[in-house]
C-alpha cells in the first residue's frame, strides 16, 4: 500500500511527508519538498530535518506510536516562518506522517499583542510615575509652599491630561478596528467637510504663527463616507502638519478630483496635506502608521502626541477603500495624501 503515499500526501494541502520504521522519508509532496529541500525520498530523517525537538518527536512517535506536536522553524533567506509540525503514525501503513502547519501569522498576531501591551503599560507608567512623584512631594517638603504647589499642580494636570488623551485615542482605536470590515453608505460633503476642519483648527494654527492655505478648487466633491472619521483623519493630518512643520510658518490642503485614481481604477479624490517643515528622515517612513511609533519621541510627547493618530487614520482610510500616502525629505517638509474613492465598491 506505500506505492499509494506520494498521492496521499499530494492531498494533502500542507507540506507532509513520510517516514518508514528504518528511519528513512520515504515519500513527500511538492509542498513538503519546496520547504525542506529536493532529493529528499530515501534520506534518513535526522539528516534531513534537523532541529532537535522534531528529531525527538518523530524518534517518541516511531517508539511508542502516540501523536506528537512541536514547533519548526524554516527560513527562506529573507525571514523567518514557523510551523506547527503534526507526527502521527499511520499503523496500516507502518510509517509515520509529518504535516507542517504556517502559524507565523499567529505568532505575530500574538506578538503584536504582547507589545501592544508593553507599549501602553509604558506610556502609562510614566505620567502615572510623575502623579505619584509630585503627590508625594506636596504631601512632604512642599505642603507649605505655595508656589511650589502651583507648579506642581500645573504639571500633574498636564500628565493627567496625557493619560486622558492616551486613553481616548485607544478607544478610538479600538472602535474603529472593530468597525473596519463595515462599508461607510452616507454621501459625505469633502469640500465642507475640509472647511469646517480648518476653521476649527485655526486658532492652533495663529498661536503657532502657520497660515492655513486651501486649494480646494471650484467643483464640489461627494463621496460615500462615514462624516465623523473622516473628520478625524483630516484633524489628524493637518494637526500635525501644523505642530511638526510649523518653522514653515504655512500648510497646503489640496483637493484633487479625478475620474480615475490610478491606486483605485475608479473615480476618486486626493487630499495632499503638505507643510514646509524639518521633514521625516526616509528611515522613518514605512513605520509611522504603527502603534505607538514615533520619529521623535521626544518632541511628539512634548507637544501632547499619543503616538496612535497616524494608526487610527490608516484603519479609517482602509474602511474606506482608500491609500495612505506620506512624501518627505529632510528639510524639505512633508505631504502626507489621502486617496479615497468616490464610491465605495
């Protein structure tokens, strides 16, 4: 009956193979022979497979015939994939099968957990390390001193207010990702929309000294959208605009209609957010829609940044059907392009 295992095992919609009571894989399909290597068929297991816990498992499995599972970690050159490697005997057959799970995008989903959790625990700990800090200090040597006490006062609002900000954005957060896979149907207003975001942001625009420009063109633009997070992610970009790019002293909203956005192949809409500041070194930016990544810690938690904005914009954007496009050189500023499309397929 083994003349019958290469097609067994090409059934198998996982890489697997055989391995017979001499120790010997005797059978393996396509899959199987792409992940672990050609010329494989009469090769002794141990020198072909390798890592340890494997070698252990398939040696307790030829022994004693129960079922075994361990981890496999295989490497293309490039990065790292991990398996899940199920060995089972086949008693009818006196071999033993091998099947290999992918569970690389488990452990990363479980790995973006773990330092989703580390990440809030430390911006947590800090403003909360600080609270405790002054509170001590007024409760012991400052209790009398009123200036002392008024500082410190002003100081321990500001981290509280941080803790509120950090809070509400992961709320935020967690809303929109949970609402990511639903299609927005309201007809959305961009023109005014845009408006109403600038003149809300105008007084943080006048105390930083940066004039806000609107090139919104003549013709009206509607789009199917949800009103409040689109809002959210223009606040959002030109927020920004306006604190990391104020030595420009100005910032460009630009609207630019098209009957066919060549990112989308429909009709569509860009909206450039461009400011004439220090720029975002290259290196930085493929990461900055990450949690919690900053390209300047320091300066972003000094003027209040969360470091989960630009997070939040791409979970709008991709519930919307659009791309996220962000341009810059040092010292030339940066632009940061919202493509969304007319209609939402």
């Amino acid at each position: 009956m083994t003349e019958n295992l290469p097609d067994l095992l090409a059934a198998i919609p996982l890489p697997a193979l055989a391995i017979d009571g001499a120790e010997r894989i005797i059978a393996a399909n396509t899959d199987a022979r792409t992940l672990i290597g050609q010329g494989i068929e009469g090769r002794n297991f141990v020198t072909i497979l390798r890592q340890p816990a494997l070698i252990e498992a398939v040696e307790a499995v030829l022994r004693d015939g129960s079922p075994r599972q361990c981890p496999f970690l295989s490497n293309d050159g490039a990065q790292d994939t991990s398996f899940q490697v199920s060995v089972r005997s086949v008693p009818a057959l006196r071999v033993i099968v091998l099947s290999f799970l992918d569970v690389t995008p488990v452990e990363q989903a479980s790995k973006m957990r773990r330092d989703f959790v580390a990440n809030v625990s430390h911006e947590l700990r800090t403003p909360l390390t600080a609270l405790m800090g002054f509170i001590e200090t007024l409760r012991g040597p400052a209790r009398n001193d009123a200036a002392a006490r008024d500082r410190f006062l002003d100081i321990m609002e500001g981290e509280a207010g941080r803790m509120n900000r950090l809070v509400g954005d992961l709320l935020s957060l967690s809303r929109v990702e949970d609402g990511e896979r639903v299609r927005p149907r309201d007809q959305v207003d961009l023109i005014g929309l845009l408006g109403l975001v600038m003149r809300s942001l105008k007084p943080l625009a006048d105390e930083a000294g940066v004039v806000l420009e609107a090139e919104f063109g003549d013709s009206p633009v509607v789009l199917t959208g949800d009103s409040d997070q689109l809002m959210q992610v223009f606040t959002n970009l030109i927020e920004n605009a306006i604190k990391y790019g104020a030595s420009g002293k100005r910032v460009t909203v630009k609207v630019v209609p098209t009957d066919r956005d060549p990112a989308l192949r429909a009709a569509g809409v860009r909206v450039h957010v461009i400011d004439y500041g220090p720029g975002i070194d290259a290196i930085h930016l493929p990461r900055l829609t990450e949690r919690f990544y900053r390209a300047d810690s320091h300066r972003s938690r000094a003027l209040g940044g969360t470091g989960l904005g630009l997070a939040i914009v791409k979970h709008i954007i991709t519930r919307h059907r659009g791309r996220l496009r962000v341009e810059s050189e040092l010292g030339e500023g940066a632009q940061f392009t919202v493509v969304l499309p007319l209609q939402i397929p």
